[in-house]
C-alpha cells in the first residue's frame, strides 16, 4: 500500500500526533474526525453570526472582511480532536433534548423531510409530510431560522415552544467554559486536595443560577430578531443547561427587552452600508492598527 503524504496547513501537528498514538485505532479515529473538520463546513460566510456578533471581540471589520470575500480566514478553520469531540456532545445534547420535545408534541419549527427534501414549518410535531405524505420517521427536526436579510444577519435558535411563546436554546457546561467567561466564579470553587487544587463540582453547581453572559446576550438578538423579522412572537427563551461532569441538568428563563440588541443591530446596520459602497470600516476595538480579528484577513492575502 501506498504510503499516504500529509500536506502542511491547519492541524498539521495535531494530525501527525494521531499518527504517533500508541493505539493505532485511537489514532485512526482521531485522524478521521480531523480530516472531516478540514472540509468545508458548509456554514453560511454570506451573513452575520449572531453567535459571533454578541462576543466581547466582535470586530467590525473582520466581519466586513468575511462577508465581502465570503470566506473564513484560516486561523478560524484550524481545531484539535478535543475541540471536535466537544462539538460532538453538544450535539448529542441537542438531539436528547429536542427529541424529547418532539415526543411530547412540544417542539415547533422548521421539519425536514428526508424523502423529498422538503422543508416547512410546524408548530408541533407533525404525523407526515404534508408535500410527499411520507412518515413521521422520515422527518427530522430542522430548529427555527432566524434570518434579518436587510441586515446580513442569520442564524437558528435550537427550538421554539408555541405554547410557551420562547425560543428554547440548549447548553453544556463544562469548566472549560467557566474558565472562559466567568474565571472569578470558577475560582470561587477550587479547593486545595491532595490532588492539588481542584473545584468542589457540587458547590459549583448548587451555586450556578443563570445563564453564561454571551449565552444572554445571543438569545436576547434571537428575540429580536424573533419579534422584528420573523414574525415569531418570543416572550422569553427557556434555558436547558447539562452539566457536564455530573449530568445534572438546570433550566433558566431570560425575558426579553430588546434594548440588549439595539447596538448590535445598529452595527449590522452600519457594515451593510459599507459593503453598499465597498468602504471598509474603521475596526472598533484598535482603529487603523486594527485587532487579531481582522488582521487575520490581511495575512491570508500575504
């Protein structure tokens, strides 16, 4: 068999140190699950994310960047098997929970039906495909779009109850997010043990009661968007959050109040008027000199 020649590019390392497993399985999988990431990912470069949008280092001018040459630069297309096998369980998560709602007639959205192709808008589960009639069996739940054209933005909430009027968003926690958003929390916790300093997991969790600040901050633009441009009336949005290291599970609810996403939306504005006349915006976190996010774009086309 021929010997096979890796390229250089992003996750080179981590793909070579796949190959060194001591489990050659182990580092098959793992060389798997990298080449996958490496493709095209399928995510929409043409629209503002609103997941990206509600970050503290949202920068305006890599998202002008982004949109005008409707690709991502590279540095954000490089992962680790970790960092995949973490996008795996969310997903997982995701499917538990909408699952759950789709059996109990709860879940409303858009369904796709896998015998067709079809995709419409139901707001409970439904018996069939109302344009090739096939099973329940044959649809798959498809979460609900939140689009604003004008505005380049697009995205999806993971579901929507109309009995409720709330979008419903699905979340792990895991200390790696804690450490992330809300170190002085995590912090809080960590205990000296003869394994060194670790956190008190059940402490943590009895104290954890509300929502992470971007998570906040993403449904209530989910909201707005909901109420301005969907037509989709969205009172609050209910939280399912699974702890990770223990599998218990919490729920949260965020009411909506619109003046959370006004600036956002004034800075979708405000990039959509410079693509219309192909004027690069100033970047709004280092001016001129610009921030890692959109010099990222300028060593792409070095």
């Amino acid at each position: 068999m021929a010997s096979r020649v890796v390229k250089g590019g992003p996750g080179l390392t981590e793909y070579l140190n796949a190959a060194k497993s001591a489990e050659p399985l182990f580092g098959d999988i793992q060389k798997h699950v990298l080449d996958r990431a490496a493709q095209p990912s399928g995510r929409r470069q043409d629209v503002l994310h609103p997941s990206e949008m509600v970050k503290t280092d949202w920068c305006h001018l890599a998202a002008w960047h982004r949109l005008r040459l409707q690709v991502e630069p590279a540095e954000k297309r490089r992962t680790t098997f970790t960092r995949e096998n973490i996008f795996e369980e969310g997903h997982h998560t995701h499917s538990k929970w909408q699952r759950w709602l789709t059996d109990m007639g709860r879940l409303a959205g858009d369904w796709h039906c896998l015998s067709c192709n079809k995709v419409f808008w139901d707001d409970q589960t439904p018996a069939c495909c109302p344009y090739c009639s096939a099973s329940r069996r044959c649809i798959e739940y498809a979460e609900v779009p939140l689009n604003a054209d004008p505005l380049r933005i697009g995205g999806k909430a993971d579901g929507y109850s109309s009995v409720d009027t709330a979008l419903i968003e699905i979340k792990t926690l895991g200390l790696g997010s804690l450490r992330f958003e809300r170190p002085e929390f995590l912090e809080r916790y960590v205990v000296d043990t003869d394994h060194g300093r670790v956190p008190d997991m059940t402490r943590l969790w009895r104290d954890f009661r509300r929502p992470l600040p971007t998570a906040v901050r993403q449904v209530q633009l989910y909201m707005y968007l909901a109420n301005h441009f969907e037509e989709l009336p969205a009172e609050k949005t209910i939280f399912f959050y699974d702890f990770k290291p223990t599998q218990e599970t919490k729920c949260f609810t965020v009411t909506y109040d619109e003046a959370f996403s006004e600036p956002l939306i004034e800075a979708a504005a405000s990039i959509v008027d410079c693509l219309q006349t192909d004027t690069p915006p100033f970047c709004n976190h280092n001016g001129r000199s610009g921030c890692p996010s959109c010099l990222e774009f300028k060593e792409d086309d070095r």
